[in-house]
C-alpha cells in the first residue's frame, strides 16, 4: 500500500510539472513540438525519482539543456533537473548531480551569453539557478540522513524491545526454577515419607498375615502418584516450553483406578471420535477430572460420581457428576481447586459449569475448544 500510495504520488508530481512545463513552452515565442517533447520526456522521467533517482537525472538534464538553449525561457527550465538532483542527493549520490548542475549552469551561462538576452539578466537567473541547485542539494542529503536517523531509531526501539523480551523471558526462567527447587526441597522429601511409611506399613501388615487396611493401600498408592505428579510438575518448571510430560486424558483411566482404590464408586463413559486433542486441552480436561473427582472424596463421602467425555470436532466437553449432599439451598464453598478450573478453562476460551445438580449432589461441566489452544501454540 505504501509503495502504490509514493507511485500515485510521484506520478501526480510528473503530472504537475509537465502541465506547467507545456504552458511555459506554448507561451514561449519561438519554441515548437521539438521543445514540448523535450519538456514532456523530461517530466515523465520524474515518476522514477524515488526508485531510480539516477535514471531521471541522466533524462531530464540532456532534455532541459536543449530545451534551454533553444528558447532560453529562464530559471522554469531547471524544474526537472532540480527534482532529479534532490532525488539522487537523497538516495546518497553526490558526484552525479553535481556533474548535471554544473553542466546546466555551463550551458544555460553560454547560451545566455552567446544570446540576445542581456547579460546581467543572464548572470541573475545564473545566480538564482545556482542557489537552486545547491538548496536541492542540501535538502536531499538533509533528507537521507534524517531517513537514516529514522531508521536507526527503529532498529534501536526494536532492538530495545528484543532485550526487555529476553529480560523478562529469563527473570521468568529463573523464577520458575527458584519454584521448582522450593518445590523439591519442600515437598519431595514430605511425600517420600509419607510413600516409605505407608510402604513398611504394608509390608508389616502383609509379613504377619494380617489384612492390609484398603485405606493404607491407598495412601501408599496415592503417595506415589503424588511423587509422579510433582516430578511432571518440577519438569514442567524446567522445561522453557513449559509442557514437560504432563498428564492427559490418556492417563483417565489411572486416575479413576485411584479414586476407586479410594473408595470413591466411579464410572466412566467415552462419546465421540476419540482423536489426539491439543495438548492443553488434553492437560486441562485431565486436571478437571482429578480435582472434580478429589472434591467428590472429600465433600461427597459415600457418593457416586459419573466421568463422561465427549469429543467433538471443534472441542473436548468433560463432565463430573456425583450424587452426594450439595444442594441449592446449600451449596459448597468454592475453593481454590474451582477457582483453578475456572481459571485453566478461560485460559482457553471454554466455558465451565459448577453448581449443584437440582437432584442433589454435584456437577462440573467444561467446554474446551480445541481452535482457541492451537492458536496459542502457534
């Protein structure tokens, strides 16, 4: 568009100048076709000035020179020439126009004299010429160094721009890993105790032929799933990408195996072409279900909660309902496992529905599109 718009331009510059030109060749005594050609080729060139600033210099001079010489119609002559010479300033040549000016100024100066026109009107449009075309001069070098300005100025504004980017990019880094090492210091050594004692106690329970309790089979189960979750949580932090091998839909099944060794009663039910979603979809369809179903254990004691997942064309709808004690008139204090649902879901443009069920209990419903992650990966 920028480069139409400086073509529509300068072909309107040409235009002007042709138009004055003709005028001034047809009110000239003396000049004919020859001459209104010479002016006409000269100002046709000028719609070159931007793209090819030395091809109009190398036109108009010779066009105007004979024009000049054959009518001597003054300083108007040396509009082409002047629009050319600012042009080839400008693009950062210096000896080109230099040669051209003084080759009109020697020529127009000769042919004045060699003429009948006076000579100190000769030596005025002489002088006035020459200040046009050192004007011309100065204000295409003028020119080329304030666009060079510009441009630096950009380049440093986009350079400036790089460096807060990768400031910030590796302050991100850095806090993520100060996370990830608070993280394993804190809480690894806590799980692995919680994993080892649960561990012996079954080993006990087991050598004296003893029962082992289902409750200390699921906390030695949950305890180390809990260890994988946070070594896929600390590669999560040390990964830049910030996928790491999270957990996904691939994993359901696993996670209501727990929830049942748990003694949470749960059935599973898959709709849809089963595909690869993306992958934040994948994760976040993931969490929603093992917090729906950690909230069913906790709140819904001795209630039976219902996983559906549907996938679709454009998105991946996930559903928890169970069939525990949350009513209208008394539903649960959100918390901040919701709030992280809420949160993974408008992180994707998706919608979430958590509420009680008008026939008691719970449910939480997500609609994840598939359109809004793939944009985000790109």
């Amino acid at each position: 568009m920028r480069g139409s718009r400086a073509l529509a331009m300068d072909g309107a510059l040409a235009a002007v100048v042709a138009a004055l030109l003709s005028l001034t060749v047809l009110a000239t005594p003396g000049a004919g076709a020859f001459d209104l050609v010479a002016v006409l080729v000269a100002s046709a060139s000028l719609v070159a000035w931007r793209r090819a600033p030395l091809l109009p210099l190398a036109i108009s001079t010779p066009c105007m020179l004979v024009y000049a010489a054959h009518v001597q119609p003054g300083p108007p002559a040396a509009f082409p020439v002047l629009v050319s010479m600012y042009g080839a300033a400008r693009a950062g040549h210096r000896l080109f126009p230099a040669l051209a000016a003084l080759a009109f100024l020697g020529a127009n100066l000769a042919s004045g004299l060699a003429g009948s026109m006076p000579e100190q009107l000769v030596l005025q449009n002489t002088t006035l010429l020459l200040g046009w075309f050192l004007a011309a001069g100065v204000a295409g070098t003028v020119s080329k160094h304030r666009q060079a300005y510009v441009e630096q100025a950009e380049q440093r504004a986009a350079e400036a721009e790089r460096t807060r980017e990768e400031v910030a990019r590796r302050r991100a880094g850095e806090e993520r890993l100060r996370i990830a090492r608070e993280l394993h210091d804190s809480l690894t050594h806590s799980i692995s105790v919680i994993k080892v004692q649960a561990g012996v106690a079954v080993h006990l329970a087991r050598k004296r032929g003893e029962d082992v309790p289902a409750a200390l089979l699921a906390i030695q189960e949950a305890g180390g799933e809990a260890m994988r979750e946070l070594r896929t949580t600390l590669e999560v932090l040390r990964d830049d990408q910030g996928d790491g091998g999270a957990n996904g839909l691939d994993r359901l099944d696993d996670l209501v195996a727990r929830a049942r060794s748990a003694g949470l009663a749960t059935t599973v039910t898959v709709s849809g072409a089963r595909g690869k979603p993306p992958a934040e979809v994948d994760r976040a369809a993931y969490r929603i279900v093992q917090e729906a179903l950690t909230n069913v254990s906790r709140h819904a004691g001795g209630a039976v909660a219902s996983v559906r997942v549907d996938y679709g064309g454009q998105g991946l709808v996930v559903r928890v309902d169970d069939d525990g004690k949350a009513t209208a008139d008394a539903p649960p204090v959100p918390g901040v496992g919701l709030r992280g649902m809420r949160e993974r879901v408008t992180a994707l443009g998706g919608r979430l529905l958590a509420e009680p069920r008008a026939e008691g209990g719970f449910t939480v419903r997500a609609e994840l599109p598939y359109d809004h992650a793939a944009g985000d990966s790109q």
